[in-house]
C-alpha cells in the first residue's frame, strides 16, 4: 500500500504539474467505460484514495486556489434512484419518497426487526445487498463478500426480492427483453451490446445478464450526471458565476468557488444536480466544502 502511494502519486504527481497553471491536468475519456462513465487517465484522478488514513492524506495535498474553497457534491444512492424508478416497486419508491434509510428497510426485512433495531452489522449486510442486486450478484457472491453461509446469502436475497417483489419483475424482464434484443438502452436510450447473453456457456450468459442490469443503472447514472455538468456549464456561463468544475468521478463533481458566493454556488449546484432529469422519485445531492479536497469529503 506504502509502496503504490510513493510510486503511483507522490512520486509522479509533482512531475505532471502544468508549468503555467500549476495545475495537475487529467485526460477524461468518454468511450472508455462501457457503461458510459466518464474515465480519466494521463493521469487517473479518479482512484485517489480515501479507504485508508494514509491514503486519504493524498487528498490533502489537492487545495483551493487563494480566496477559493472546493465544494464537492455528490449525488446519493441514485443508482438505487434509477433501480425503484425503472421497477417502480412501491416499496423502493416510498423509501425514498419519504427520504427514509432504505438500508435500514432491507435490513428489517431481511432479519425479521423493527427498523429502530437494526444494528450497524445488519444494516451492513443490507446495504451490501441493495447494491449487490443491483450488479447480479449470486449467492454465491455474497455469502464470500460478506463471509456468512450460502445460505444465509441465498435466504438475504430471497428477502429482499419478497420485500421488493416489482425489482424482480424488472430484472427478469430485463433480462428477456436482452435475450431478445440483443442490447440494453439506458435512460437516455444509449445501447449497449449484450447478444452474448444467448451463449452456450454459462458463465458468459450469467455475465452479460449482470452487465445488462448493471448498464441500465450505472449508465443511467452516467447520463444524468452528464446532462447535470452540461447544464451547470451553459447557465453558469449565462449567469456569469465565477466558479470552476474541476473534476468528475462517477456520482460525484468537484468545484472551486471564491468564498464570497460561496453558499450561492452550493444551492446553484444542487439546484441544478437534482433537477437534471425528473425520475419518479427524487434525486437527492449532498454537498462538502473544503480548503482541500480532503476537507470538501
């Protein structure tokens, strides 16, 4: 871990400097994600790390210009967002309706507990869960990333789906609209080839069966953020705010704003994120400032 910061960041970092603005300068790809995700390479400024304490302080290094702050803003669980609008499962919907920790609903449902019951190890599992459905993940899968019983994995999933019954409709559905297709679209009908999904080999078909589910959220995502940037873009421009977008990684931007508009800037940018696109259920924005970007997490 030591040996990748010093020769993956530290080291090489400095030496990418721009010598007129003194500013590190990624490269974004937008055609090198299947799913649609901007990437970002020369160098990757999306993987910096925050996991580990020595890591994080990477992230310190990365500051505001003088008279400046970073806000970060990153939208919440909205490929969970996207999953309960394509189902429109009641349950999903009304969860996030009423702003309610849908965590902590899939953990009631799954361990038989009232939802002020739940512990962090429960809720844990749950989450896990929630998101695991929404990459195919097997019984299999979760009982290895979670360490508990194939069984116990098998008896979570099932749950979930008795709870959520209008997700499993959806995938099944998914998944034989693929099969007949060929191709996925996600919410701003970009497609991506799946026709492996009809192969004799098993792991390959199980494979395009998770990238069909996966496409349609994480590239959905990707959409919307997309068209969010290119809105802040273009009415920034119009309105004449004196702010920067400086980075993208995946749910989340990152901006330099003077201090003075600050709390100007923040309600613009969350403005804009959650009004990007209409799901029915609402998009949700959550916004950090900072000195540095370790500060703005």
């Amino acid at each position: 871990h030591m040996s990748k910061l010093i020769n993956t960041y530290i080291e090489v970092f400095p030496e990418m400097i721009h010598k007129k603005t003194k500013r590190l300068h990624t490269y974004f790809d937008q055609t090198g994600a299947a799913t649609g995700r901007i990437s970002s390479v020369s160098p990757n400024l999306q993987n910096i790390p925050i996991r580990t304490n020595i890591g994080s302080k990477i992230r310190k290094a990365f500051i505001a210009s003088p008279g400046n702050l970073l806000i970060t803003a990153d939208y919440s669980q909205i490929e969970l967002r996207i999953l309960a609008h394509f189902s429109n499962d009641p349950g999903l919907v009304k969860s996030f309706e009423n702003d309610l920790d849908v965590h902590a609903a899939v953990a009631a449902s799954i361990f038989g507990v009232d939802e002020k019951e739940i512990t962090k190890e429960q809720r844990r599992i749950a989450k896990s869960v929630n998101f695991g459905i929404l990459y195919g993940q097997t019984p299999f899968g979760l009982s290895k990333e979670l360490k508990i019983s194939m069984k116990d994995a098998k008896k979570s999933i099932e749950s979930y789906f008795n709870y959520y019954p209008k997700v499993k409709e959806f995938i099944d559905k998914t998944i034989e609209n693929a099969r007949q297709k060929g191709y996925v679209t996600t919410l701003f009908n970009r497609c991506r080839n799946v026709s492996d999904i009809t192969s004799n080999n098993n792991n390959i078909q199980k494979l395009m069966e998770r990238n069909a589910i996966n496409t349609i959220m994480q590239g959905s995502a990707a959409d919307i953020i997309k068209k969010a940037m290119i809105s802040i873009y273009q009415k920034r421009n119009r309105l004449a705010l004196n702010f920067k977008i400086l980075l993208q990684i995946h749910d989340e931007l990152i901006f330099e704003t003077p201090e003075n508009c600050m709390e100007e800037v923040e309600n613009f940018i969350k403005d804009e994120m959650t009004s990007a696109v209409l799901l029915n259920v609402p998009l949700k924005v959550k916004t950090f400032i900072g000195a540095n970007w370790l500060e703005a997490e």
